[in-house]
C-alpha cells in the first residue's frame, strides 16, 4: 500500500465516522480488479445521513489532497451512493441496500485492510 492510499483511505474513515457511519470495512481488491485498488465499504441509516456521509468525504479529500472523484453515482436516492476515485471506490449504503448486495461476500477474495462496527 502506498503512503497516500493509506492517508486517502485515513481520510475517507474519518469523514464516515465523522458522521456516524456504520461498519467501515476496507478491502484490498488490487490483486483480483483492474479497475481499483481499494473499496471502502460502509453504510448510514438513512438517505440524508448517506448523503451527509458523501458531503463529508467529498469534502475532506478536495480539500486536504485536493482530489475529486472522476463520478458519484446514486446520490439523489442514497440507496447506495458510489464515489469513484479511481484507485479507491467508495460504497455507502442504506442497512437494507448493503444486505441485499453484500459486496463483502462478492469481492471476499479480496484481502480485508479494516473492518470496524461501531460502538453500541
């Protein structure tokens, strides 16, 4: 892992649990995809907090690595919002969205980074 992914994929947890975000997870898919390097995994309760959690990331990593996504997808419903940046894929999902798709499951021969649920 590079020292920027690492300082991007800091950045990126710290916006979602900036928001309370739910269960960051961080997956190595640089071995099996040819499209990114990391996906960054993780889910709010609802379409405004999904939302709050985009703007947030959005946000810190225009502003501290002066990066912006090349898209965002599914922002106005914030079912499952989308950020691609390239090397690294955001997914932020409602709890429904994120047990429907279970990427954890499709993409499990990629090598887990960080998994972290919440506090109760």
């Amino acid at each position: 892992m590079h020292a920027n992914d690492q300082t991007v994929l800091r950045k990126v947890c710290e916006a979602i649990e900036d928001k309370k975000g739910g269960d960051v997870t961080i997956l190595d898919v640089s071995k099996i995809s040819t499209f990114a390097d990391f996906f960054v995994i993780c889910n709010g309760h609802n379409e405004k907090q999904n939302q709050a959690i985009c703007d947030e990331i959005l946000s810190r990593l225009k502003k501290d690595e002066y990066r912006s996504p090349t898209h965002v997808e599914g922002y106005p419903y914030a079912e499952w919002i989308l950020i691609d940046y390239l090397d690294i894929v955001v997914h932020i999902f409602s709890d429904q969205t994120r047990t429907l798709y279970n990427l954890e499951k499709l993409w499990s021969d990629g090598i887990e980074v960080k998994s972290k649920t919440p506090d109760p």
